[in-house]
C-alpha cells in the first residue's frame, strides 16, 4: 500500500506540473493529463477504501536533533473516505471543464493548476507530519488564487483572488505558529506521535497551540470572522467553484480540526468552536435566504454547512463531522455543477432572469431537485442523516458547547430549507423570464450531475451501515428538526406561490442580509482603512525620515565637494595668493609656539 499512498498527491502533482509546460493551443493534451492524473488519484483512493485499514509510508527530510521533520503519509479509513470524495468531485470538475470552458483560450493553465489544487488536498488529506500538511496547504491557498481569478475578463475577479489570498493568509499565519507551538513543545511535527501525546500535555500549552490552529482553519473554511473572502470568490468560473466548495479548500479546515480533534476537547476550546460555529451557520443561513444570485445563494449555503463540520467538533463528533463533509461533498458539487447549467443555459448568474426551466431541462432540474432536497434535509436523502447525527452528539452532549449546536442548528435548518426552496422555486418554476430555450447540457456537463445525484441520495444509507459514522435516528432532536425543515419550506412555497412572479424575499432586511449584513464594510472600517493608513503613515516615514536622512547626507556631501571643486578650479594667481597665505599661517603659529614655550 505503500506505493499507493504515494500516488495520491504524487500523481495529479505530476499531472498539473506537465500541464503547465504544455503550450496554450494544445487542449487535447492538457486534457488527459488532467483527467489521467486525478483519474490514477481516484483509483489509489477507492483501493485505500475498500482495504478498509490504515496503511503508512514514512521519509525522514531533516533531522535537527531533537526535532524530526518527515515525509509521512497515513491513510486510515476516514482519510480514504475522504480522498475518494476528493478525487472524485476533482475528476468530475475536469470533465465538466472540458465542456463549460470550451471557447476558454487559457483552459490549458487551468487545467493544470486544478491537477496542482487536487494533488495539494490531497497531501493535506494524507499527511501524517504537520509541516507537510502545511505545504499542501500553502499550495492550496496559492493555486485558489490563480483559480479564482482565472477569468480576466471580469472586473471584479482579481479583487477576489486577491482578497481570498489575503483573508486565508491572516488564519494561515496562526495555523503556522500553532504548529510551532506543538512541534517545539512537544518535539515532533508527527500527528500520530502528537495524538498520543495531546491528552497528557499542559492545558495552557494545549490552549496556546488551538486556538492559533482554530484560526488556520476558520480562515480556510471560511467561517466567521474570516468568512467574507467566499461569496466574492464565485467570480471564479462555477467548475471551479465547485472544487473549492464541495470537497477541497473550504473543507480543508474542517478535516484538520477532525485530524487534531483531542486538542479541541477541553471545554473552553470547545465553546469556543461552539460560538464560532453558531454564529456562522445562523448569519450564513440568512444571506443565503436574501440573495439573488444563484451562486452566492450556494456560496453562503457553503460557510453555513461547513459551520455543521465546525459544530460536530465541538460536541467531540468528528465522525459526525466528517460524514457531513462527504455528503456536502456530494450534493454541493452537484448544486454548483447544475448552476453552472442553469447559467449556461440564461447567461446569467441571477435568478430574476430565471425561471420556468423545469420543462426541456430535465436531467438539470431532476438532478438539481435532489440536490437541494438533500441541502434541505429532506430524508432518506444524505444531508439528512448527516446533519442528524450533529445534532444529535450535540443534544446528548451535557456541555455549553452543544446546548449552543443544537438550538442554532435547528434554526438553520428551517432557514437552509427555506432558502433551498426559494431558489428552486424560482429557478424552474412559474413563467419564464429570460428569451433562451431551456435545454440540457452536453454530455460531458450532464454526465457529472447524474453521477454526483448517486451519493446524494445513497450516502444516507452507506452512513446508516456506518463507513463513517454509525447513524441512527432519534426522536429528539429528529422530530423538531424535521418541523422546522417542513415549516421553512412550507414557508417559502405559501409566499411564493402568493405571487410567483415576485421574489419573496425582499426589501431593505433582505438586502442588508444579502449583503453579509455589512460586514464586508465593519472590515474595511476597522481592518483595511487603518491598515491602509499606517501604510500610508509608513511611507510617509520611510520618504521623510529614513529616505530624507540618507538623501540629505549626499546632498550635503555633494554640496561640499563642490566647493571644494570650485576651490581647486580657481586661476594660478589666487593658488599662489593661497599658499603664501597658508605659509604665513603655519610661520605664525610656529613662531607662537615658540615664544610661549620660551616664556
């Protein structure tokens, strides 16, 4: 298995490095090596999965002593699960690509860096040794930002690459000093070895390592406060939404939490994660519930799903946790995948224009349908029993932490099936309003949503026997849950149906959710104008001072010269007349020298 493992992060690497060598026009090329790298990735994560053990490869790269930097890769069951997810939505997004970026004149890059955005996952799936995880992190967040800002032709993609690399890098810069904390206190960046050390440390070390970690993660996941970086980043073209969303970057922070769960078990740490991810899920819910734009209204369903992911945690169920990753996995790679048809098909991102698609569109709206049933809760479909089984740690746990989960998730999930309503109401139902003719998409569009509708409806089941997590049903918290889910979406069909040709979700409430309840500008009050101003401050002093200083000191050296210069240019007469006056000046101090040492 050893090879195996290697592949898993080696193989799209390698793909994604050719890639970039391949010229522009060659798209048949870039292609396969695209699909044939992630493709040897997917085969090496379903024979992990299936052996169903955990299998190890150890590299020793320094050895400073007392301290072991490693190259370890483990695979143990959860982490094969998770790289199938992975390789799968990742192969599935090349395939979509082929066909959504078709006129595309830089698809060949793109490709490329998707090879490198996979292989980078996957080595934070699989690394066994935190300074390598932090390497495929790094590279994720680096490759995000080519991603996101792929299409130059919008304005406003720049702005979001540049802000998502930003906004991650202020968690990363915690991730790093946590992992500093733990590899130097406890003298190795091995996970394993650090597991097995974590529950006898020192709480004040524990607590001084976590939460610069929790920081990393919530700046990945984008989760409050570091949570604004996501709904801008669907500038992005919506394949690559999808791999960012469902299974890669966003649940990057998510599965390092479940990685390093013993040293998130302390109460604090908990209440903590418990708060964040409340406050997330509930304000995430509700920008959703106001937003027009179909991939923002699937944008902010993300920040609000991974929050679950962050809840599970902090109730210490991190199988929980990590099946409500791969059913998001599924049924949010399908939801931006059909948007991405959805869009293909009106020309634009706005459900306004949408409408009345359900008819010549039936493998989008079918496949779409079970999507959002699954973001709704709806059982027996797998966003059902996955969300179950976190509310259900959180309603048996006796702490702070879960009281908090459960009351704030099933508020969000009456919301969720509220908003998931709404946008499938208004993008397949009542009249149309836009000139195209509704259709499917080609194949190599169609193919992926049907694909990805299989776990969205089967994951319940193999969640049921128990890959993951062992779930089963509770009356309490199940039974309010699914009230409220049926409340919300009974809610949002009575409005609709009231006048379907008006959006109802409005007025001047809705637009300030919509917005992220203006925290976008709280930022840029209180983060960006200062900092900008220091800059600014800086420079100032930097010109002024320290520029000022040295340039000073040439201009007056330079003034003096020229003197000096002027001096040794004058005519033979005033040299003569200077010399004669030096001697004389050299005589008299001589001659008084003289007489005052004879005196």
């Amino acid at each position: 298995m050893i090879e195996v493992i290697w592949l898993l992060p080696l193989a799209p690497a390698v793909a994604g490095l050719a890639g970039l060598l391949v010229p522009l026009r060659r798209r048949r090329a870039a292609t396969a090596l695209g699909l044939t790298g992630i493709g040897v990735a997917l085969v090496s994560s379903l024979i992990l999965a299936v052996a169903g053990t955990t299998a190890s490869a150890r590299r020793v790269l320094a050895d400073f002593g007392d301290i072991v930097v490693e190259a370890n890769l483990i695979a143990e069951p959860v982490a094969a699960y998770v790289a199938v997810a992975v390789t799968v939505v990742a192969w599935l997004v090349q395939l979509y690509s082929t066909a959504y970026l078709r006129d595309d004149e830089r698809y060949v890059p793109y490709a490329a860096q998707v090879s490198l955005f996979t292989a980078a996952m996957l080595l934070v799936v699989t690394a066994d040794d935190l300074i390598l995880l932090l390497v495929g992190w790094e590279v994720m967040g680096a490759c995000s930002y080519l991603l996101i800002g792929h299409d130059r032709r919008l304005r406003e993609a720049p702005t979001a690459a540049v802000k998502a690399f930003l906004v991650t890098r202020v968690g990363d810069v915690g991730l790093l000093l946590g992992i500093v904390v733990l590899g130097v206190h406890f003298g190795t960046f091995n996970i394993t070895a650090l597991l097995l050390a974590i529950p006898l440390a020192d709480p004040g070390v524990l607590l001084a390592a976590g939460l610069p970690i929790l920081a990393g993660a919530i700046g990945k996941s984008a989760q409050f406060p570091l949570h604004t970086w996501l709904p801008d980043a669907m500038a992005g073209p919506t394949p690559v939404s999808a791999l960012i969303h469902a299974a890669t970057m966003v649940a990057a922070g998510a599965y390092l939490l479940y990685r390093l769960l013993p040293l998130f078990t302390s109460d604090l740490l908990g209440l903590v994660l418990a708060m964040i991810a409340a406050v997330t899920m509930v304000t995430a819910a509700l920008a959703a519930l106001a937003s027009d734009d179909l991939k923002r209204v699937l944008a902010w369903s993300t920040v609000s799903q991974v929050a679950f992911m962050f809840a599970g945690i902090a109730v210490a169920a991190g199988d929980a946790a990590m099946f409500h990753l791969l059913s998001h996995a599924a049924f949010k790679a399908l939801l931006f995948l059909g948007a991405g048809a959805v869009i293909h098909m009106v020309a634009s991102n706005a459900m306004f224009r949408m409408g009345g698609l359900r008819r010549g569109a039936p493998v989008t709206f079918w496949t779409m349908t079970l999507g959002f049933a699954a973001l709704a809760g709806l059982p027996p479909l797998s966003g059902f029993w996955s969300k179950e089984g976190i509310l259900a740690a959180a309603a048996a746990a006796d702490t702070s932490a879960g009281t908090i989960v459960l009351w704030a998730g099933i508020v969000t999930v009456g919301i969720t099936a509220a908003y998931a309503t709404r946008a499938w109401l208004r993008t397949f139902f009542a009249d149309r309003r836009s000139p195209a003719r509704p259709h499917d998409p080609g194949p190599a569009m169609w193919i992926p949503l049907v694909v990805l509708s299989v776990p969205t409806v089967l994951l319940g089941a193999a969640g049921f026997v128990g890959p993951v997590a062992v779930v089963e049903l509770h009356v309490w918290p199940t039974v309010p849950v699914l009230a409220v889910a049926a409340l919300g979406a009974g809610g949002m069909w009575w409005r609709w149906r009231a006048n379907p040709a008006v959006d109802p979700v409005t007025g001047r409430a809705a637009a300030f959710a919509a917005d992220g309840f203006g925290f976008d500008g709280v930022q840029d009050r209180l983060v960006t104008r200062p900092l900008r101003g220091l800059a600014r401050a800086v420079r100032r002093g930097d010109t002024g001072l320290v520029d000022g200083a040295v340039e000073g000191v040439g201009r007056s050296t330079s003034a003096m010269a020229a003197l000096v210069a002027q001096a040794h240019t004058a005519g033979v007469p005033r040299h003569l007349l200077s010399a004669l006056a030096g001697v004389a000046v050299i005589v008299l101090v001589g001659l008084a020298a003289y007489w005052g040492g004879f005196a």
